[in-house]
C-alpha cells in the first residue's frame, strides 16, 4: 500500500515538474515574443495617424463655402476643442485605463477570457482606445488571428511613438457615430446640430453610447435604445466620479433635442471652387485624394457679397431666351486676390470654367497693352495721327490689310493717342503697333503676365490673338497696381490636418511696369468715360456712363464673336466676358451691351458702401495739364473743352491751342516800338 501511495506521488511530482517547466517555457516564449515584437515595432517607427477627412474651403471672411469629401463628413478636432464632458464619457465608458495602461488592459483582457470561456462564447471585449484606434486607422473589423496580431502590433507602434493625448484626440476623430458621421465633430453636428466644445453632459452621455453599435443605439433608429445606453455611460461616469450619481436621473431626463442632418455646406461659386482645386494641384502639386480627403483648410480670397452680386448681374441681365454665355473676375490690384470668379451661367448645365479655362480674342482690350509699350517708346497722351480709311500693304505690295472703324467711321484728321483710347480707333492702333514692330506688342503681352501667344501679325493690335478672361483682368491689375508684377491669387493660406500652414499667399513688390507711364495710361483709360473726349464719333463707355458714380479707367473690346469689358478703381479690377461657346456671330444688339451692363452693375453695386477714390499721380514726375481734345495742345480760355491729362515730366506739351482763336487773334500782333526813358522826358529828342 505504501509502495503504491509513493509512485503516485512520485507520478504527480514529474507531472508538476513538467507543468513547470512547461509554463516556464511558455512564459519564456511570450516573454521573447513580447520583446522581439518591441524590437520590431521600434524599428518600424511612428505609423502615420492620418485618417480621410473633409477638406474644408473658407471664403475671405471665413464662412465655410465649399468642402470635398466622397459622402462621408470627416472633421479633425483639437482635444481642447471637444467638450470635456464628451472626453470623460468616452473614457468612462470605453478605456477607464486609458491613461495608466501601455496599451493593453491585461486586467479587461483576463475578465474577458473568463467570461468567454464560462459562456463558451465571445460574450465581452476587452480592446483599448489606443487598440480601436488601431483598428479604425488599419484594418478591418474580421474577427481573426491574423488580425488581432496586427491590431496588437500597431497599438504597441501607437503607444510608444505618440502622447497619450495625442491618441484619445485621433480616436475621438475617427470613430463611426453612424449615418456618415465619422468623429466627434461631424457626429455632434449631425444629432445635435452643434460643434462638439457646446455639447451638454446629457448629449455627450448620449454620444458616447453610439459607437457600441450605431445601428442600435442611434437615437433616430431607437430612441429607447439610446437612452437605455446614456443611463449607462451616465453610471460610468458616476463610478469614474466624473459626475454625482445622484445626478444620473436627472441628466436622464433631461430633454434632448435631436438635429437629424449633417449640415450641408452650400454650393456657393462653383465656378471658383474649381479654380481654388486647380492651384492646389498645379501650385501645391496635391494630389486629388489629397485636395479631397486630406482635412485641408483652405482660406481663399473669395469675396462673398462681390461673388453674390456678380451672380446676380448675371441673372438680370441675361435674357433667358439666349444661350450667350459670359465670365467675370474680380481682382484686388494690390494684392492680386481673386474677389469673385464666374465662369458660366449654370455650373449644373456646364461646368466649362470660360474664366480661366476659355481662349478669347479680347478685341480693343488688348490696345493699353499697346499703348504702354507705345509710351515707353516715346509717345505721350497728345501724340498725333491721322485717323481715315487706310490700307496697309506689305511684302512689297504682296498683301495687304485693311482694317476697319466701327462703322466705318474716321476723324480723316489727326487725333491724340488720349482721344484714339477713348474712341478705340482702330487705325491710329494699327500705325502704332507697325511703328513699334510686331514683335513688340508680343513681348509687352508677357510682361503684362499674358501667358497665351500673342501673334506678331498687325491684326493683334487689334486683339485677334486669343487670351483668358483671367489674363486680361491680371494684365489690367498691374497697370492698377502702378506696375507691380501681380499674379491672381486665389488661396491665402492652407493648413493639413495637423494644423500646420504648408502654403501662405506671396506678396508682390517687383515692379515690372514703369509707375509713371502706369499711371500716365490709366489717365487715358479714364477717357473712356469722359464724353469731353467725343469726337467723330462718342467714347465708347458713353452708354454706361449716367450709371457710374465714380472715377474708373477701363477699356471695352469687341469682335464678331466676343465683347468685353474690362475696368478698375484704385482697389477693384473686374472683367467681364460674353459671347458663344461655338464662336457664334454676335448679331443681336442686345448681345453687344450684355459685358458693358454686367460690369457696371457689378462695380457699382461691389464699391457702392466704399469711399470713393480717385487715381493719385504716382509722384512728382507726373505733371497734369489741361489739353485741348482736338488739337492736343494746352487748352486756352478760348477752348470750348478742356481734359486734364497726365504726362511724365519733360513729356508735356508746351504750345498754347490756336483753333479757337479769332483770325485777327490768330496773326501775331506787331507789338509798338518801346520808347526809350528819355522819349518820355524829352519828347521832341
């Protein structure tokens, strides 16, 4: 019996000693295991936090007018600026641990094991915030070893590479709250209808118990489901002492309000929104999943009231019965910021941007292109030319060209550079341009920021090279700017997910125009709207001058298929554009006022609560005198009109006007011999 009793206990002595070494060894294999994976995860570094989310677009003002997302509303929001209450019930409810653990609740993990074994089932989870958030950024949710082995690898990567902070903000702005929420943000703002800092412990409570299961506990799919699961992170945080537990019933029964939508950010100028999306691929070189789920923020220029008012001048000018199609721009001069941008009268019908996208001839708008590179060469405001019927022949008689006035309408005399503006004669253009050389109008295109060709053929003069609406109005801003080389700026600042600016705006100081000719040609481009300036035939901004209220310069172009116009203050360029996107022949009257009318309305109305402005000689070396419109020389008492006009120092003229003068005060009086003093005392000497 003895004999018997000592082999079984020599029996259950081997078999502890073999269990021993066994869980030695086990132990020894999880121990390495633990390390060599410490190891790994230390030579894999940092994993990338970023997560997809709504890149958002403000306007000047900081309203939020576009976003990009692909139907699900991702925001990125600071920990400081979600509600404090909403932090302790995710943490109450999700990781009580969280901030004393390395990632892992071996305690949560050992209670889930035992629960799962006794109900033979997995009946409790035991995963970390810093776990799920693995999981939301990686993997997927399949219910694998594979899977948990990698969960478990990128916690440890998590944890040992980024503040526990850090990891609770990422988490909070990743989880699923349902219906396309994804984040605390966007999930506040679709069931509340507020941003995460404003919301109430009862609506953080409620909030909190979503993502157990959104198709559950959404309060729009089971209200009673929802509060069910509020009373228990409601207890959570009780026993956490984030709260008094004899506030749960109370907070309960708080009233909640429910919202029901994400709030959808209006499509508000399309046509713009396209163009910012371009910079940032052509400037910034983003990519589109980038622009469109990076959680950029992108601050343009976009000049809400002046894009609203454009839009409307569109709408009430427009007759509905025509398939015309325009574009407008909006610069600020000193600054190159694009204001407000139109490209088409219905972005829904065609999204065809005709502002930055669309070759145009610009007709007469290209002249005070002409005309500065004309004063750089010696020309003044007063320079004279015979305006009649001519045709130019070249290649040793071999061709010819023979432009044309409107309506065939000619001073057959001599007129002023200032007077040839304000009337757009074609033929004083064309002698300048052949005078100049061809090629020049082409080099003084690019320094105006022209990127299209402009040919070297006499008709560019005359704008038969086609440009973008963009570019004319850019060119324009620079003679604005008192020739500052400005570029249309359409983004101010952008910032990446993290908050971090990756792009601010330049600022423009080179100058590449001379200040003074700048200014000496918007003094004639404000002729254009001086009918003093009339002549063989009215300056060509007559028709909209009894609207205008203010001083502008400006030019109007036209061709058999386009019609433009393009004018400035000191702190606004707009452009405007019409015509068919076939190259139709603009044959309707109606069809040749819609530019003018349009650009009117819209700087009237966009300047109309500003002070009023006038254009400032660039300095000393600008001189103003009055001239006599129709003999370009300095007007007299005699002279019926008078226009002050600009000229550099030393340019001026100094010949007093004659036209108007008697023909006995024509003939220069023979002035009386003076008499000697001593005449005057001895008369008879």
């Amino acid at each position: 019996m003895e004999i018997l009793t000592g082999q079984r206990l020599n029996k259950a002595a081997k078999l502890f000693r073999a269990a021993v070494i066994l869980f030695s060894l086990l132990l020894i294999a999880i121990l390495t295991l633990y390390f060599c994976v410490l190891i790994y995860a230390k030579i894999l570094g940092a994993p990338p936090l970023a997560v997809p989310q709504s890149s958002l677009f403000y306007s000047e003002d900081g309203t939020l007018f576009a976003e990009s997302h692909t139907g699900q509303k991702r925001y990125w929001t600071k920990l400081e600026d979600i509600s404090p209450d909403m932090v302790a019930a995710v943490l109450a409810v999700e990781d009580r641990g969280f901030y004393q653990h390395n990632g892992f609740d071996y305690k949560r993990i050992a209670g889930a094991v035992f629960a799962d074994v006794k109900a033979m089932s997995k009946v409790q989870g035991a995963s970390t915030i810093t776990q799920q958030y693995s999981r939301n950024l990686f993997l997927n949710h399949e219910k694998t070893w594979f899977r948990k082995l990698n969960e478990a690898l990128y916690t440890v990567r998590i944890e040992m590479n980024y503040s526990k902070n850090e990891i609770l903000e990422g988490y909070l702005n990743t989880i699923y709250f349902g219906h396309g929420a994804y984040g605390v943000q966007a999930a506040s703002q679709y069931y509340f209808g507020k941003n995460a800092k404003d919301l109430t412990v009862a609506e953080a409570a409620m909030l909190a118990g979503i993502p157990k299961g959104p198709s559950h506990y959404s309060p729009f799919l089971s209200f009673e489901n929802a509060k069910k699961r509020q009373g228990i992170v409601l207890a959570s945080m009780a026993s956490e002492k984030y709260i008094k537990k004899k506030q749960i019933q109370a907070l309960q029964n708080e009233p909640i309000t429910l919202n029901g939508h994400l709030e959808e950010t209006k499509q508000l100028a399309p046509y713009f929104f396209d163009a910012v999306q371009q910079v940032l691929k052509s400037q910034l070189h983003l990519d589109e999943k980038t622009i469109a789920l990076g959680g950029l923020k992108v601050y343009t220029t976009l000049d809400l009231h002046e894009q609203q008012i454009g839009e409307e001048a569109f709408k009430s000018r427009f007759s509905e019965d025509s398939d015309i199609q325009g574009a407008l721009v909006a610069m600020n001069p000193k600054n190159g910021e694009v204001k407000a941008l139109i490209g088409g009268r219905n972005y829904e019908e065609s999204a065809f941007n005709r502002a930055t996208q669309a070759v145009r001839q610009p007709g007469s708008t290209i002249k005070p292109l002409l005309y500065y590179s004309a004063l750089e060469h010696g020309f003044t405001p007063t320079t004279m030319l015979k305006s009649e019927a001519t045709t130019f022949t070249f290649d040793d008689g071999k061709a010819s060209y023979t432009p044309h006035n409107f309506n065939s309408q000619y001073a057959n005399k001599e007129i002023s550079l200032a007077q040839a503006i304000a009337l757009s004669d074609n033929i004083y253009a064309i002698k300048t341009h052949l005078f100049l050389g061809e090629k020049q109008l082409q080099n003084t295109a690019k320094k105006f920021g022209i990127q299209s060709n402009v040919e070297a053929v006499p008709a560019s003069a005359l704008g038969t090279s086609g440009v973008k609406v963009i570019e004319m109005v850019n060119a324009y801003s620079r003679i604005a700017s008192g020739g500052k080389e400005i570029q249309p700026v359409f983004i101010k600042k952008v910032e990446n997910h993290k908050g971090e600016v990756i792009y601010q705006a330049p600022t423009f100081t080179k100058e590449v125009l001379d200040r003074d000719q700048a200014f000496v040609l918007t003094g004639m481009l404000t002729g254009v709207f001086n009918q003093k300036l009339n002549g063989y035939a009215s300056v060509t901004g007559s028709t909209i001058v009894p609207r205008l209220t203010r001083q502008y310069a400006g030019k109007s172009g036209s061709t058999q298929t386009d019609s433009w116009m393009i004018g400035y203050t000191p702190d606004l360029v707009a452009g405007v554009w019409t015509g068919y996107d076939q190259s139709k022949l603009m044959e309707r009257t109606a069809d040749k006022q819609y530019a003018k009318n349009i650009w009117a309305d819209f700087m009237e109305n966009s300047l109309s609560k500003s002070t009023f402005k006038k254009f400032k000689p660039s300095g000393n070396n600008v001189i103003g005198v009055k001239i006599n419109p129709e003999s370009g020389k300095i007007a007299t008492k005699d002279c019926p009109v008078s226009v002050l006009t600009y000229f550099v120092r030393g340019t001026e003229p100094t010949e007093q006007c004659t036209l108007h003068l008697s023909s006995e005060e024509k003939e220069p009086k023979q002035q009386e011999r003076k008499k000697p003093w001593y005449k005057k005392i001895i008369p008879f000497w």
